[in-house]
C-alpha cells in the first residue's frame, strides 16, 4: 500500500504533525496532497501553536488561515 492510498482523515492526521515548510513542499507532490496541505484546519493549528490561540480573534469558516500563516510568519 502506498501513503497516497491511505484514507483523508489519516492523511490529515498524519499532515497535521508536519510543520508549515514541510506542509509546503508536500503540496507540490501531488494534487491530492496539496488539497490536504491547503486544509484551513491544519493551517489554523499552526496559527494556535506558533502565535497562540489569541491571535484567533474571529472564529470565522471564511479565514484563509493559510494566508493569515504566511502574513504572520
């Protein structure tokens, strides 16, 4: 079995241990990788452990937590 054929929600389990350089480069590996490393929940995790979860000030759905990582970094 090959990772690509594991189930999303490993993968996103697997992904959400990886740190936002390596969420990068795994975008670039296939399509399906960079859908799972564009994942707002795992961007909005790195955003928590790096900056603290005060820097959360709207709980909003529409936040591009991605975006909001690379202006904050």
């Amino acid at each position: 079995m090959s990772i690509t054929q594991l189930p999303e929600e490993v993968l996103k389990a697997i992904f959400s241990f990886v740190d936002p350089t390596t969420l990068g480069r795994l975008a670039s590996v296939c399509k399906d990788f960079r859908r799972l490393s564009y994942d707002n929940s795992l961007w909005r995790h790195h955003i928590e452990c790096e900056f603290g979860s005060k820097v959360l000030i709207f709980d909003n759905d529409k936040i591009n937590y991605r975006q909001a990582y690379i202006s904050c970094a």
